[in-house]
DNA sequence: TAGTGGTCTAGACCACTTG
DNA sequence: AAGTGGTCTAGACCACTAA
C-alpha cells in the first residue's frame, strides 16, 4: 500500500502510465492483476480496471483473461483524426466560407463506383461536382456520388444553395463508412478547378458512408496544394 | 419499461443507437437523463452511463453536466488510424520486408526541424535516412533526426541492422507526440530512392515524438506512389 | 440552487482462456 | 480447473453548470 490513496482512475492511470515510462514495467512484461493493484493503490477493482481498461484502449497495454495485463511490445500508434464539415473547417481557421455548384447530373457511374457502392450496372445515380473556397481561393473539390433511394428528386435542388457534405450530415444517418487517405497528381480538371498546376501533389480523401450495409453516397475530396491534416497521437 | 430488460450496456447502446438511425432522437434533441433511461431499460444507471459514454466517446452525443445529453448536430467524424511499424505493415501485406540503411550523420539540423524539435541552434543531431522495401521494391524513406541525448553515439550503430522506426518503439517510451498526413511531388531525390518518375505525387507523413514534451525524434515517411491509408469510420 | 452527468465502492457473478 | 479480466448492481457523493 502506498501512502498516498489513488481514490480516481485518472491518477491511477497516471501511476501505471509513470512505471511504464520509467521502465519499471518494460513492453512485454506482465504487471500485476487487478486485484492486487487496487489493494496496492487503495481503491477499489472497478477504478484499476477502468484505468487499465483505457490505457489498453489507447494500444498502450495488451490484456488478456486469465493471461493477464502486459505492456504492448509494439504500442500500435493509435491516432484519431477528427473530420469536420468543410464549412466548418474553413471558419474554424478564420477564413469566410463559400460554396459552388459545379455540376449536378443524373447518369450511369463508372464501375469503380458501382463496385464501391455496390450498385447495378444499369442504375443512374445522382453526380455532384463542387467546389468549397476559403476567403475565395478554391479550397476543396467535392466530387460526389449519391444514392438516389436515400435523396428524393426534390431535394436535390438544395445542393444550389448547401454543399451535400453539409446537408448530408444532418438530413442522413449513416451506420458505418471507410475513409481512405491518398495522395494524386493535379490533372488538367483538377488544375482548372483548384487554380493550381498541372502535376501539383494534391491531398484526397475518399469517404464512402452506409446505412445497414446499403451504400448512401461515395465521395472524393481533392485539397487544393499545401493542405495537410493533423492530429495528437 | 420495456418487456426485454436490457442487462448489458452493448445491449443499450445499440438501442440507443437505433432511435438515433430511426431519427426518433434527431440531431440536437435532449434525450432522457440516465435515472430515467436506466429505470425504462431494467438496468443500473451505470450501465446506462457506460453506454451513453462510450457514444459520447464516439461523438455522436454531447453530454453536459445539468444541461443533458443531446444527439449531435454535427457528429464529428473521427477516424482513427493504426500505424503499425512499417515491418509489420508489410509483412501483414504478404511481402517480403527488406531494409537499407542510406545515410547516417551526426550533422547540424536544419532550422525548420530545429524549430519542431525545439532544438538549440548548435546542438548537432543524429540525422538518418534509409528504405524500407517490400519484394524488393521500394516501399517508403525514413528520413529521420534523433535527440542523441535519447540514443548513445554506441546505439547508433545498430541502425545498420535494425531500422530506426522498429527499434525506437521498444527501447524508447514516449508520452506524446504529433502526427501530419500530406502530399509532395517526387523531387530527384525521392525518385532516386522510390526508383518512380521525378513529379509523381507522393503520400506523406511527417510524425514528431515527445517525452515530458522533450523531443525524442521527429521522423518524415515518404511513400512510393500509390500508397494510401484506409480505415473505418 | 437544483438537476445532471462523473465517479467511487463493495460485492457479486460471469466469460474466457491458459496450463 | 482455476485465474484473470469484463461487467452488473445499488447506493452514495461529488462536480459542474444552466437557469
């Protein structure tokens, strides 16, 4: 028992965080068991095990019934990037926001959007291209795929006045989606539209949202030059 | 009270979670305070809590103290990468990993790194750049500044054998640390190394390490084209 | 100042998995 | 079979903050 009580699970965690980093609990070892470490620290079980259950979220431990809490060997780098709505993105940074519709069109997708969104070969589906600007320099292209089960005909006209990225997020609950980040050179459509080079590296994202499996919309972001995106780890 | 108890908090949240989809709690709406929601599920308001939490965690409710629990308006998308150590990403790939060390000096950092290492301007660093290859091919450069404080002048030979990225993980801890994701146009140096056209756009990650927010490493991976990150949402 | 979420406790039972 | 983490409960007190 040490002499002074642990009595929340931050300061736990801090404790057990402070022996990894200083090595007295090195990746791989085993470090004791719940039981014994509330004991120790003078609190009860559900406090160690919400510490500890945290600091395994985070990828800093690795545990297992019966075989207990180790310290990762390989503390699998965890970092959470947080997506916001573009419009928001740009006032957060300061600048004034504005919103183009490119073009808007019901036709056949390209197979490698039918086989993302697992659509028929013989489905029209409703195609968005768009532009976000900050402080009126192209900031991102919003080039879109949309589901036309999950927004009716009518709606569609709102995209003259409201970025499908924005409306979306409020008008369509999504269950599950992937994300995928990337990297392309700016071709001449790209070049036009963000006002950059041809052959510039710009950054992409690919995003493609679902409701029960069922695809809602595809959608690619292509940064205009220089953006990056950042997080803690 | 419902006539199935729910006795489990993942049994709660996907309840939760499907008033959420069925819009029965639109985005913005005060739901019904854990006393009230844990009497109508059958349960223990901690369980209740464990689920409205984890949620929480996830973004998709705003918890406030007296002021409630509202869906979210805008629920946040985070995506959170793992970044395995690159052996591993590629041996989980199927590839073979191989590795070579290209150049390691003990030289004055440039000032841009100096200022994220936050460095005083006549300390040296150790400076390091090697491959990592899958089959053979390029896969990525490691271009590397080291704290010496953090890694003796005789540890350094072993970057030889071990790369920088692998070895780090298990013989120095960290507390924090950032982590940048953009593109960049293949300069010749890249495309000497990468052995890919000079342009093409490149994948990037720039990622600094800290301990006690003293800076351990800050490291830049450039990947060969067509490199790109995927994770769920 | 009152209502809400945040957390702790002590005890209990269960689920998993290793030896 | 036994040891470990995973979770639930009921009750309690606390911390924050909107009204």
């Amino acid at each position: 028992m040490t002499d002074t009580p642990f009595n929340s699970w931050q300061s736990v965690q801090e404790e057990v965080l402070a022996r990894i980093h200083s090595r007295q609990w090195k990746p791989g070892d085993l470090i004791p068991n719940e039981a014994d470490l509330a004991q120790e620290f003078g609190c009860a079980r559900a406090t160690v095990n919400r510490a500890l259950q945290n600091l395994a979220d985070e990828g800093l431990l690795d545990r297992r019934r019966k075989a207990g809490t180790r310290v990762a060997t390989h503390p699998v780098r965890k970092a959470t990037m947080y997506i916001p709505v573009i419009r928001q993105e740009i006032a957060d940074k300061g600048h004034e926001y504005g919103y183009e519709l490119i073009c808007s069109e019901r036709v056949l997708p390209p197979t490698e959007v039918c086989n993302i969104m697992e659509f028929g070969r013989r489905a029209r589906a409703q195609h968005i291209v768009c532009i976000h600007t900050a402080d009126g320099r192209p900031y991102v292209i919003e080039d879109r795929w949309l589901n036309p089960k999950w927004v009716s005909v009518e709606e569609i006209s709102i995209f003259n006045e409201i970025s499908p990225n924005e409306w979306l997020v409020t008008h369509v609950p999504f269950t599950e989606g992937e994300i995928m980040f990337s990297a392309m050179s700016a071709g001449k459509t790209e070049a036009g539209l963000l006002s950059c080079k041809e052959g510039e590296a710009l950054f992409v994202i690919n995003r493609t949202t679902r409701n029960k499996q069922e695809a809602i919309t595809s959608v690619r972001l292509i940064f205009a030059p220089g953006y990056r995106i950042e997080t803690g780890i």
